[in-house]
C-alpha cells in the first residue's frame, strides 16, 4: 500500500468514528425523545432545533466537570477502566460493511474499513473485550456496591454471550460463511430473518444483555446499587462508559442488520455517480429501526430480578439455540448429503424433535410450594391451632 492508500485509510477512519460519534449523539436524543412521548411528557427542548443537540450539551459539561478518584482505587486500572470500556464498540464495527463503494482519483473506496475472512469472530471478540472495562472499573473503584456491579456483569454478560453466539452459529451454518461482505451477499434474494427469526430473536436478547440495556442492566440498577459499576466515576471516565455502552448499541444493531436484515441492500432509483447514496441510506434506516425496537423494550418492560434473568439465559435461551442449531445443521446438511430424501429425514427429525421436548418439559416445571394446593398451604404441613 503507498502513501496515497494509507491516507485514504486514515481518512475512512476519521469518518467512521466521527460518524458513530454524531450517530450515539442522534440515537440518545431519539431515545429521550421516544420515552418521553411514551410517558407522556415532552423530552428535551432547549439544545438546538427540539432539544437535538442535548447529548452534545452533556458531553461539554461532563467533559469540563471535576474528575474525582477514590483514595481506595487502584489508580492505573480505574483509569485505564474507562477506555477499555468504550473502544471495543469502535473495533467491532470496523468490519462492518456499511455501503457498497466509490470511486475517487481512480480508487475504488469500499465502505467497510477492513473485509476479513473472520469478520464475525472478530465482533465476538470485540464484545467480549468490553466486559473487561465493566469488571475491572467495579473492581479498581474500592467501593462494595462497583463491586457487586462488576460481579453480576461478569456473569450476565458471559452467561448470555452464549445464546448470542448460538445465534450466529445458526446463520453463519445457513450462509455458509464467516466475511460479512459474502453475508450480505447470500442475502440477495431472501433476508436471513425470514427462515432464521428465531435466531433473529435470540441474538436481540442477548445483545440487550451484552450492552447492559434495560431489562438487563441489573449491572447498573440504581435501585439497588446505586449506580453500579461506575457509582465512584465522574466527569470525562463517566461519559466514556456513557459513550461506550450507546456505541456498542449502534454496533450490535448494525450486526443484526447484516446478519438478518440484508445490510445494505435495498431499491434505490439511481445509477451513477450517487447511486452509493441509496445503500447507506438503506443501512441507516434499518439500524434505526432496529434501535427504535430496543427503545420500546427499555420503555414497556421492567428490570427483571437477578436470579430470573440467569435462570433464563441458562434455562432458556442457550438451550433454545442449541435445538435451533440442531434443526438449523439438520435442514441445511441432510439435503445437501441425500437429496430430496433428505429433506424427508430433516422433516422427520424435526418433528422428533418437538415430540421429543414435549414429553421432556414438564419433568423441569415445578409449582411453588405455595401453589401445591387450592387452599394455599403446601402439601404435607398441618396448620396447628
């Protein structure tokens, strides 16, 4: 690569990052705005045409306000704590494609900064990083309730990386391929969220709980820890978790795009010179709707209590994918290997399947003792005058 190349290459980076910048700033006053409507109340107003540039408002005061360190932190890692917390949304998107691409000065620019062969490995990767900035801000900060914040965001956040990776496995199976490029490609005719919505269901879940969004912020519930693992944060460190978490928001949505919702494919009129406009525009609209959809969650559904929402990330959702990968394996592998008589032995497989965990359900389920009988005392105990 010359001179003129790595420019070129600095210059895509400049305008992906300020542009996931000024996405966060829109995103958070939509979600502002969203939620007040849904309550009832009007939103922020004063910053900008309708309160638009509110975000930006709080950045500036967050980025002049005092910083203050607890004399009980661990003073590299709470510094180090924020920026770990907020790059790995930036990495992930980096091999995202996000456009089709334009010709400038005799180059053809793609709209994706790097095109790897294990593109959605490296966004697991990239997720799997930011747990680190929330576990050792919790830790480094020498308070009891970081602390416990870090601790349940270890679990949660791996627990359901799980389920979220079974999802991908069930596309990645379906595609047949890890380049998010040839992902979009594979999706010319039908999007992947129609004969894969249920993993189109089980990767928002989980992604919900990656980003610690509500119902799943138990990470950070202020009812009971105050403000979780960044309570002792302040000032810039606290705008740098703020930014980390709403950027791993846009990044998580731009996958389901790609993954499920063909990326940037969709009809656009023109040819030429702006026919590149129509693609990025599609993709900005699809993030958004997937966004608006995870606006609606944290606005009708309320926190979940913790041991609920282990039980059903280890319970529910990682065996839920384990049976969709198996039927996702059977129907794509048994018709490539026999034909259409395969396609007989995926059906009865399928059908096996479900007989099979009808009769196995019920030997999980269990009433509480309280429920064991009409009169609501449980079964065995006698009520003693």
């Amino acid at each position: 690569m010359d001179w003129v190349g790595w420019a070129i290459l600095v210059v895509r980076v400049a305008i992906v990052f300020f542009g996931l910048l000024i996405s966060v700033m829109l995103y958070i006053w939509m979600e502002r705005k969203v939620i007040a409507d849904m309550q009832t109340r009007v939103g922020p107003l004063r910053a900008g045409p309708r309160g638009v540039l509110i975000t930006l408002a709080d950045g500036i005061k967050l980025f002049f306000k005092e910083g203050i360190t607890p004399t009980a932190a661990d003073h590299p890692v709470y510094a180090v704590a924020p920026i770990l917390a907020m790059f790995p949304g930036f990495l992930a998107f980096c091999v995202i494609p996000f456009g089709t691409s334009v010709t400038l000065f005799g180059r053809e620019i793609p709209f994706q900064l790097a095109d790897l062969n294990i593109g959605i490995l490296w966004i697991l990767a990239m997720t799997s990083l930011s747990v680190y900035g929330v576990v050792l801000a919790g830790w480094s900060s020498g308070s009891n309730y970081p602390l416990l914040g870090a601790v349940r965001s270890s679990a949660q956040m791996i627990s359901y990386e799980v389920g979220m990776g079974l999802a991908l496995v069930a596309v990645l199976m379906y595609s047949g391929t890890l380049r998010m490029s040839e992902l979009i490609a594979a999706q010319d005719t039908v999007w992947n969220v129609i004969p894969q919505f249920p993993a189109f269901v089980v990767f928002l879940i989980g992604a919900i709980a990656e980003t610690n969004r509500p119902p799943f912020d138990l990470a950070e519930a202020e009812s009971e820890l105050v403000a979780g693992f960044h309570t002792e944060y302040s000032g810039i460190k606290f705008a740098m978790f703020y930014l980390g978490e709403y950027v791993s928001t846009v990044t998580v949505a731009a996958v389901a795009v790609t993954l499920f919702l063909g990326g940037w494919r969709g009809w656009w009129p023109f040819d030429g010179a702006v026919a590149w406009i129509g693609p990025l525009l599609w993709f900005v609209l699809k993030i958004t709707a997937v966004i608006y959809v995870l606006i609606l969650v944290r606005a009708t559904l309320p926190r979940m209590r913790y041991d609920r929402l282990m039980n059903f990330g280890w319970k529910v959702l990682i065996p839920f994918g384990l049976v969709w990968v198996m039927i996702t394996g059977v129907v794509v592998v048994l018709p490539q290997e026999y034909g259409n008589r395969g396609r007989y032995i995926a059906g009865a497989v399928i059908v096996g399947a479900a007989a099979l965990a009808t009769l196995v359900a019920p030997l999980f389920s269990h009433r509480p003792a309280s429920e064991a009988e009409p009169g609501g005392q449980p079964e065995g105990r006698e009520v003693r005058a």
